[in-house]
C-alpha cells in the first residue's frame, strides 16, 4: 500500500497494551485494522509506527494513554 508520501506499510502484528481495547472496539464493529503498522518511504527507511492502521484505508490512530503522559511530566 502506498501513502501520501509515497510509503510503504508493513504490519509488525504486536499490539501495545493502551491500544488494545480501540482495537478489540473496531474489531467488534467488524472494522478490520492493523496494531503497530510500520511506515516506510519508497526507499525503504522506516519512518513512523502508528498505533493502529484501519485497513484498506491510508488512514491511522495514535493514542496518547496515561503511561505517555507520565513518561512526559
């Protein structure tokens, strides 16, 4: 698949704890996604992971959970 920049996505298949239950929420709404999608330009360079992607769209979700906002104080 590629994005607006020209990237290439690769799923990793880990999903991280915070994010689990928005995508158990799209799963149950048969909204299929992908957890920690990696993103890479067209050179192969990664560039980005996203929390979750929803398939067969460009688009992604990132969460800010309460861990994060710990990490930052």
């Amino acid at each position: 698949m590629t994005g607006s920049i020209g990237a290439r996505w690769r799923a990793t298949g880990s999903p991280e704890e915070a994010g689990e239950g928005v995508r158990v929420r799209h799963q149950a709404a048969e909204i299929p996604v992908t957890p920690q999608q990696e993103i890479f330009d067209e050179r192969g360079r990664f560039i980005a992971r996203a929390d979750l992607r929803i398939d067969g769209t460009r688009r992604i979700y990132e969460y800010d959970g309460a861990r994060h906002r710990e990490a930052a104080g």
